[in-house]
C-alpha cells in the first residue's frame, strides 16, 4: 500500500480514482480490447499513463510504449515489437526458451519476403544491433511495405497473420508465467497525437489488424480533436477523420481537469502580494451602505473555495486557468513566469495585474496588444466568454472575472479614472491601493520578458 501511495503521492487531480475505475472497467469487460484516453495536449495524459501503468504491474505485465519516440521509424509495428521484447524479456534469453524460440520462428515465416535487415530489427536488442541504426531509410521502407500487403492481403495471408497473432499470445503467457503475473498484458501507447498524421495512422492500423487479441488490452492516449484535424491533413479536408478514428477504439475516456485548486496549490509558490479583496470562502457578507444593510451571497457562477487552504492568488489563478482555457502543462509554465517576474520587481506584487498579462501574453502578441487598447472590453468578451458568466465575491457585490479584469487592465494603462458616487466601492477599494503604484511602467516589460521562460 505505501508503494502505491508513493506512485500516487503528487496526484493533485485525483487521477487514482480514474485509473481503478478503467482498470476495474476493462477487466469486467472482455470485449473492449482498445481503450482511447482523450484529453487535451498537456491535460496531464503522460502523467496519468506512466502512473497508472506502474500501479497496475504489481499484478499484469504492462508495456509502455512511447509511440512520438519511435515516429522516426518508418514502420510502427517494428517499432512496437521491438519495444516489446525489450519490455518482456526477463533474464532469460529469448532463444533459450521453447516458446521463445516460436516466436523467433513465426515471427521469421510472417517477415520472410523482407530483408534480413527487418529480421534482425524485430530482436536487435538479442542481436546487439542497434535499433536506431536498422529503422533507417531502406530497411524501414522494406518493412512498412511488407506490412501493407500483409493488411491488404490479409485473406491469402490470413496463415502468416494467425501465426503471429499466436506467437504473441504464447509470448505474453510464457512472460505472465515467468513473472508470476496475471491476464492480462496492459500495453500503453502515448504521444501518439505528436507523432506524424501517417505514422499515428499506421501505427493504429497494426494494432488492430495484429494485436486483436484476449488478454491484451491496449491504452491509447490521445488528443482525438487534434488528431482527427491531422488526419485530415493527409486525407483531405472534407474526410471524416471522427468516425474513421472510432473505429480503432472499444471506447473512450475523457480526464477530468475542472478540480485545479490542489494542483494550482502545488505549483503556486507563496508570493508576497496586494490583494485585490476577492471573498476566498465566499460566504454569505453582510454590510451597510449607509443606513441600509445589505446581503451578498455566492451563486453558482461564483468562484469560490470552501476550504480555508486556499488564499486569493489561487482562486484568481484558478479563475484564469479556467476563462483562458489552460491545460496543466502550460499552468506550470505560466506560474514559473509569474514567479520570476514577482522575483525581479522584489517586494509586495499586484499578483493579478501580473496574472493577468502572463495569461494575456501567451495568447499570442496580438491579443496582448489588443488588450492593452481602449477596445479591451470588446476583445475580452470575445476571447473569454466564460469571463462574463462567472464572478467573483468583492464582499459588496459579486463582479463579473471579466469586468475585474478590464478594471485592473485600465489601471495597468494608467487610464485617467473618475470616480462619483455611483461608482461600485470595489472599484474605489481597489485604486485606492493602486494609485501611487505606476504598473504598466514596472510591469510590462517585466512580463515580456518572463514570457521568453519555457
């Protein structure tokens, strides 16, 4: 138990529980044999795979298969097999043992109209080849043909293909048994959404004209929406690339990465900062405006935490992550920038004024600049529409992220700002502590430069 707590130990979006929910889910299911995990690029894929495929070898011999390694190869399913072997093979010698020498045998028969050179590529790490070396220009060409007239021929090379099919299965059970382990082989392929359009295709290909076996159970992770947009790349425009894609996959998992206070927390480190006087808890506030007593209460649009471990830097970078539609992976990389920016201004920070044109940068220089003009309101409304949906609790009002943000992007500008008596108080509440602070002079160049960080 402590060993899988330690895999588990920097899960902050609750990936566990998903991972023994698919693994109870493909074990009870014997018909789903490929299993898409769906998310994003930088959703936190790699991270899910690597650890849930570590959990599961305690009990199931799991292969992890980083298919953008390999996409220098010209043929996928080379590149598969040899990954295998690598990742089977105990102390024992391929060829010491009766099954293995079968696969070494059928393996010989399927590939017998290529060269040596793919011969070899399929067990070089028993041959002491390198493998960099045999997938290279000729020998990689030689083996991807032979394949595609395996698969476009398959009825007359239907013996070759069931040979193969099992020798696999006689390779996986020989491997269970030497290892104590029980069905079935887990193999994880990841990256594929970065490898090219015609290797991720081919690759998906082998895997269900070779590898449609029991006790097998394949775990593909993926950004089927971009994936899909790179198909079509090679096929035209107007393919469609959705319904092709499905038909590789048993089913489909989407992670969830709504929960991203724990894991903001974890990356966030504590920066001395000017708060801007968001109710963190955001519970019911009672005032006086004048004589009148007045109620603000959270709705469900209100971003808020329930729990006192979170302060306002993070309910305001959660609130960000969330409008600006930012993966895990560049959270990290825009919290590093914030950071480093925090650092070099030294002191006290006006955390969300820097927030802001971190989030703002990375949207490209376009949007930056447009943001930075008197049309702000306008272009935030277009680029972050969930903005004007959700607020935020000022204790005296609740406040829309998006007109929060445009407020402090005046101030950042040094706009020339009139207050009367019907300006709402978080407004005043606010300049009162910015007014001396010339932000835009100290900030923007600060922030140009902490965005060359990666």
């Amino acid at each position: 138990m402590a060993e899988n707590l330690g895999i588990w130990a920097d899960d902050f979006m609750g990936r566990r529980a998903s991972a023994d929910f698919l693994t109870k889910y493909l074990l009870a299911n014997d018909h789903v044999r490929v299993l898409n995990v769906n998310s994003a690029w930088g959703a936190g894929k790699s991270f899910f795979l690597e650890r849930w495929a570590k959990e599961l070898s305690s009990k199931h011999i799991c292969v992890y298969f980083n298919a953008w390694e390999s996409d220098y190869s010209s043929e996928p399913l080379v590149a598969l097999m040899a990954v295998l072997e690598q990742q089977l093979t105990d102390s024992v010698s391929l060829g010491a043992t009766a099954v293995g020498k079968r696969v070494i045998d059928v393996t010989s028969n399927l590939i017998k109209k290529g060269t040596p050179l793919i011969a070899r590529g399929l067990f070089m790490k028993f041959t002491g080849v390198n493998f960099n070396d045999l997938i290279g220009e000729g020998g990689g060409e030689a083996a991807g043909k032979l394949v595609e007239d395996l698969i476009s021929e398959q009825a007359s090379a239907a013996g070759n293909v069931a040979d193969f099919k099992a020798a696999l299965r006689e390779r996986f059970s020989q491997a269970r048994e030497n290892q104590g382990k029980e069905a079935p082989v887990f193999i994880f392929i990841d990256e594929l959404d970065r490898c090219r359009p015609t290797y991720a295709i081919e690759l998906l290909e082998r895997i269900k004209h070779f590898f449609d076996l029991e006790d097998c159970k394949f775990v593909v992770a993926s950004d089927s929406k971009q994936l899909a947009q790179s198909i079509k790349v090679v096929y035209g425009q107007g393919f469609e690339s959705g319904g092709y894609l499905r038909r590789f996959f048993d089913a489909e998992f989407s992670l969830d990465n709504r929960g991203l206070f724990q894991f903001v927390r974890s990356v966030l480190p504590a920066i001395e900062s000017h708060l801007v006087g968001v109710n963190v808890e955001g519970k019911t506030h009672t005032y006086l405006s004048g004589s009148v007593e007045r109620v603000v209460s959270v709705n469900d649009s209100t971003f808020h935490s329930k729990s006192l471990e979170y302060n306002e830097n993070i309910l305001i970078t959660v609130a960000l992550c969330k409008i600006f539609r930012v993966e895990l992976r560049e959270i990290i990389n825009y919290v590093r920038q914030i950071k480093a920016a925090s650092d070099f201004l030294e002191g006290k920070v006006h955390f969300f004024c820097l927030a802001i044109l971190i989030f703002a940068r990375a949207q490209g220089s376009e949007f930056y600049k447009s943001i930075l003009t008197d049309s702000d309101s306008l272009v935030l409304k277009e680029r972050c529409p969930l903005g004007e949906s959700f607020n935020f609790h000022m204790k005296t009002s609740l406040v829309t992220v998006n007109d929060l943000i445009i407020f402090h992007l005046r101030l950042l500008r040094g706009a020339d700002l009139k207050f009367d008596e019907q300006t709402p108080p978080w407004k005043k509440g606010i300049y009162k502590g910015y007014e001396k602070i010339p932000l835009l002079k100290l900030y923007k160049p600060v922030v140009d430069l902490a965005h060359q960080l990666s």
